[in-house]
C-alpha cells in the first residue's frame, strides 16, 4: 500500500513538473513571437522614415545614404536573429522538425574541446545572406507553411552586393570606403522593397499559424 502511494506521489509531482515546464515553453513562445513583430514594426518605421530623409533631397548627402544602408540592416539581421528564436521556440514545445546541427545553429553555438578534454561552447558567427536564407526556411519550417525564399531573381544578386557595401562602410580602412554611390544607393533602396515585402508576407503566414486569426 506504501509502495502504491509513494508512486502516486512521484507520478504527480512528475506531471507536476511537466505542466510547469509546458506552461513556460509555450510563455517563451508567445513572448519571442511577440517581440518579432514588434520588432518587425519599430524596424520597419526606421527604415521608413531613413527612406524619407532620402527623399527630401535630389542628392542626399553620404550622411543619409549611410544612415539609410545601416537602418536597412538594422531590420533585415534583427528579424533574421528573431525569426530563428520563433523557430528555436517551437522545437523547444515539440515541433522537433529540426536536426540537432539546425538547432545549434539556431542557437548560434558551436563546441570544441579544449587540451583537457572538455566541451566547451562558443558563439557562432554566420554569413548575413546564409544566415538569411536559414532564417526564413527554419521559420516556415517550425510554422509548417510552403513559405520558400526566391533567391532567383535579381534581387537578391542586388542584396549581396548591399552586404559588401554594408560591411564596407561598419569597418572603413579609407575615407573612400564611407562614399556611397549611386548606383549603390539604388541597390540598397531596390533591396528594401524586396525585403520588406517578402518580411511582411512571412510575418503575416507565420504568426498566422502561431497565434491562428485569419
């Protein structure tokens, strides 16, 4: 009888914990869903009002030409990072769709041995392009949607010159690697138009899937 009750109690407290544990995976959820669109907003409007800076003269000055690229990146690595938490959070609730390498890079991490034999971890630091791409198949594949990213077209040749101008102008060597072009600046404002829109129509079909509504 003893032995009864006492597997009643280890029972309990197992599920116990199991439904604390649920409980705050799906908070993790709701909360590193919450942050991507409010950072998709607040990013957005940035780039938004960089765009209307530009506008307000038929040369803009380097400054808002830098100020426009760096704004453009600002959104595009951010909901890169938080799209891949979304993705990390729903493995973390039992969408274990993921193979143990995507979910190390999902975390950034990656782990070497040290001379005494011990695992240690580090961070990993990925290509802005690779790491965009990774970003939005991981995403569609957590919210299980057909969302796939057209890298075919022209647009995204244009995107990957933009991340050697964007890399160029965070770590001059010269005053004329801060000179942006024009033909520059009309990449980076090409590639807004591309970004933001397949962004948009991600957020829209994912958290659709997440959070449900129409």
């Amino acid at each position: 009888m003893k032995e009864q009750e006492t597997v009643v109690k280890v029972t309990m407290a197992g599920s116990k914990i199991l439904a604390v544990r649920a409980h705050k995976v799906e908070t993790d959820l709701k909360e590193q869903t919450q942050s991507y669109i409010g950072l998709h907003k607040v990013l957005m409007q940035d780039l938004s009002e960089a765009r209307e800076r530009l506008a307000e003269y038929e040369s803009p000055s380097q400054f808002a030409r830098r100020t426009y690229i760096r704004t453009l990146f600002a959104l595009i690595e951010g909901e890169t990072f938080s799209r891949k938490q979304v993705a990390l959070a729903l493995y973390e609730l039992g969408y274990k769709v993921f193979q143990p390498e995507e979910v190390a890079l999902l975390r950034e991490e990656q782990y070497y041995l040290t001379e005494q034999g011990r695992a240690k971890k580090q961070q990993l630091f990925l290509r802005t392009a690779a790491n965009l791409r990774f970003s939005f198949e991981t995403f569609a594949k957590a919210c299980k949607t057909n969302y796939k990213l057209d890298s075919s077209g022209r647009e995204w040749e244009s995107f990957k010159n933009i991340v050697d101008c964007r890399n160029r102008i965070t770590h001059p060597k010269r005053v004329s690697d801060l000179n942006i072009k024009d033909e520059e600046l009309q990449h980076a404002i090409s590639v807004a138009d591309w970004y933001t829109k397949i962004s948009s129509e991600l957020v829209k079909v994912g958290v659709r899937e997440i959070l449900g509504g129409p």
